[in-house]
C-alpha cells in the first residue's frame, strides 16, 4: 500500500511536469527509483500525499488558462501529447485515489 500512496504522489508530479512543457529532473527520477523502496510510517506517507496534492493544486491552477492544444511531450521517448491530454491523464488518476 504504501507504494502505491509514493506512487500516486510520483505520478501526479510527473504529469504536471509534462503538462508544464518541461521534462523530468534528476531528483524525479531519482524520486521514482526510491518509491519502490518500502520505508516511512503510515502517518509520514499520508503527510507526503497530502502535501503533494495541496502543491499539484497550485500548479493546475497555473496550467488553467492556457490552450488544451498546447503540444507536449511525455516521458524519455519524448512522446508527442497535448496540455489537455496531459489534464485528462492527470484528472484520471485523482479520480482513481
């Protein structure tokens, strides 16, 4: 459980990332091998997700007025994507947790 709970917090951050029209630093990836890792209590896991989404709030706030149609790219390969298909994914996955 608590892989997924880091994973969540990883992912939310990576497609804003795109979103943003930047790609991953190096602490992100960084961040991503480290998810896997089980370690932190219960109460530090919850604390990090929720300050995560309080952060990714701020940011889709930011992301809001500009054109779906913006084109983006995702992930190493540089995979062609839009702002609003970034939104879409991102929107999935808050409303899978």
């Amino acid at each position: 459980m608590a892989f997924q709970l880091r994973h969540i917090d990883g992912s939310i951050d990576g497609l804003l990332t795109y979103a943003e029209g930047r790609t991953l630093s190096e602490t992100q990836m960084q961040t991503l091998q480290i998810e896997k890792r089980p370690q932190g209590t219960t109460e530090k896991i919850l604390a990090a997700l929720d300050a995560a989404i309080v952060h990714a709030g701020r940011r889709v706030r930011a992301l809001a007025s500009l054109d779906p149609a913006l084109p983006r790219t995702v992930g190493k390969k540089q995979l062609p994507a839009t702002l609003g298909g970034c939104w879409f994914t991102w929107r999935i996955t808050q409303n899978a947790t």
